[in-house]
C-alpha cells in the first residue's frame, strides 16, 4: 500500500479503520483464548477459578508438606486443595487423616 498518495483525511480514516481492525481483532484473540482455557478446564475436570489461581495479588507460595503416605514417602499432600486419590482411599478405609500428618 503506497501511503504517500493519501491526503491528510484519506490517511485519518485509514488510521481510525486501522484502530478499529486491530480492537476487534485483540477481542476475538481474547474471545479464542478463554475459550481454550475454559475447554482444558472442563477436559481436566477443574474448576475454572482453580486453574488461575489468585486473582494476582498475591504472591503464591509453595506449600509444606503436612500428610505422607504411610508405605511411600514420595506421596505427600499440603492439605491444600483437592485431596489426592491415595488420601481419599486412606480415608474410604476408615482410617483418620491424622495419621497421615507428617
């Protein structure tokens, strides 16, 4: 596109369709990205607030281990968020989460 031919006006417009392209286009982007997120959250079965976490403000921090699997210390779980499958088999046998606490 040879621009150097464009009055003033002609080169005005052109700039505000420009403005106007490149705002639908960041929208659609936008519009395309929450889409994908949401589908991997419902493929994972996860809530959506889960997966992004703090709103920002604050800062996120590694939790300390707080539970250990009795027979395999490499499976450990903070107590924070979902419970892991091997707690829930500890607790669907009647055992006490206290027993797990490290």
């Amino acid at each position: 596109m040879n621009l150097s031919n464009l009055n003033i006006a002609e080169l005005r417009d052109l700039e505000e369709k420009t403005r106007r392209e490149i705002k639908k286009r960041e929208s659609e982007e936008l519009t395309r990205a929450r889409d994908e997120i949401l589908s991997i959250a419902q493929k994972l079965g996860v809530p959506l607030k889960e997966i992004l976490g703090a709103t920002g403000k604050q800062k996120s921090t590694k939790a300390a281990k707080h539970y250990q699997h009795p027979d395999n210390p490499e499976l450990h779980w903070s107590g924070r968020g979902r419970k892991p499958g091997w707690v829930k088999d500890w607790l669907a046998t009647g055992q006490a989460l206290e027993a797990l606490r490290t």
